[in-house]
C-alpha cells in the first residue's frame, strides 16, 4: 500500500510542467515556413525554408539518431492538411538528440494562445515515435473538416512524448470535430 501511494507522488512530480528539463541536446535546425518557403530549397535556414513539414519531416532519418537531433522550426501562420504528413512514424530520438517540432518564434513563456504560434489544419498520426517534443505549436480543426480522427494521436510504441505551451483544437466553430482531440494510447 505504502509503496502504491510513493509510485503516485513520484508519478506527479515526474508529469509536472515545470519539472521536464530538457537540457542541452545537440541539434540540427530545419526551417519550415508555409507562406514563403519551397520545397527545393534547403531548409537550413528562414531564408531557404522548406514550404510543407512533409519536406521537414522526410530530412529526419528513420531508426535511433545518433549524432544530433533534429528541430523543426515552423514560422508562424497556417499549415495547410497538403502540408503535413499523414504519419509521422518510425525515428527515435533520445534525451542528447530529440525530435522536435516548435515554433520559430514563440517563447516558452507565449502559451498556446501566441498569434506566433504556427497553427496546423489538419490531424497528426505519429507511430512508434521516441523522444518527441512539441513546443508552441497550435493544432486546430477546420470547418467541416473530418470527424473521426483525432487532432492528435501517439501510437505503437511511442514514448518520451513533451507537448509544452500547446492547444488542440477539435472544435471548428459549429461541431466538435474529431473522435478525441488528445489520443495516446499503446505507449
């Protein structure tokens, strides 16, 4: 009973906001910036920035990173659903070399309502994905848009998942959307 009632105060102090320091992990910027950013270009910088996170995405090897991370930096404004990959799957990151998806502008401190913070149309399926972070990066339901998907959804084995300064948004204006907004599960 004892130790039942240590694991859940242990627990609670693990999942608070303020408690995941994420540290110094060794990264590699990618540039995403919908409005004025093309594929051809080659994302290292907001001048050269990709247009679609799929371009982003795809730079990411697959398997465990070794070497460096990987941060994506979305430019503010609206992310299209032609713009983002239907699964994010397969690329494990570790605490010295995440994945991260962010906004290029945001400051931790901004919050989720941030007119800086990129908004993205459409549903996020990520699969078997480790050490993912999430920073400043809005995720909202267009009108009529679905149902039956979620706004955003971790499956197969996902694990080491941060979403900081965050919303999601299943509500387009008339009807809840999506089946959940938020779905982890099998993680």
């Amino acid at each position: 009973y004892f130790l039942v009632i240590l694991n859940f105060v242990l627990c609670l102090k693990l999942f608070s906001a303020s408690y995941y320091d994420m540290g110094s992990p060794t990264l590699t910027d990618i540039w995403v910036d919908h409005a004025n950013g093309h594929d051809s270009n080659n994302g290292n910088s907001r001048t050269t920035a990709y247009k679609t996170i799929g371009r982003a995405w795809s730079r990411v090897p697959g398997g465990t990173l070794s070497g460096t991370g990987y941060r994506i930096l979305l430019a503010p404004g609206d992310y299209p659903e032609s713009s983002i990959p239907v699964y994010l799957e397969n690329k494990h990151g570790s605490a010295q070399f995440p994945i991260i998806v962010q906004s290029a502008d945001a400051s931790s401190t901004d919050g989720s309502n941030s007119s800086l913070n990129p908004r993205l149309h459409g549903y996020l399926n990520l699969n078997n994905i480790r050490y993912i972070y999430f920073i400043n990066v809005n995720v909202v339901t267009d009108p009529g848009y679905g149902g039956g998907g979620n706004n955003i959804h971790f499956d197969g084995n996902s694990q080491y998942i941060l979403l900081r300064n965050c919303k999601f948004d299943g509500f387009d204006g008339s009807t809840r959307q999506p089946q959940e907004t938020l779905k982890i599960n099998q993680c």
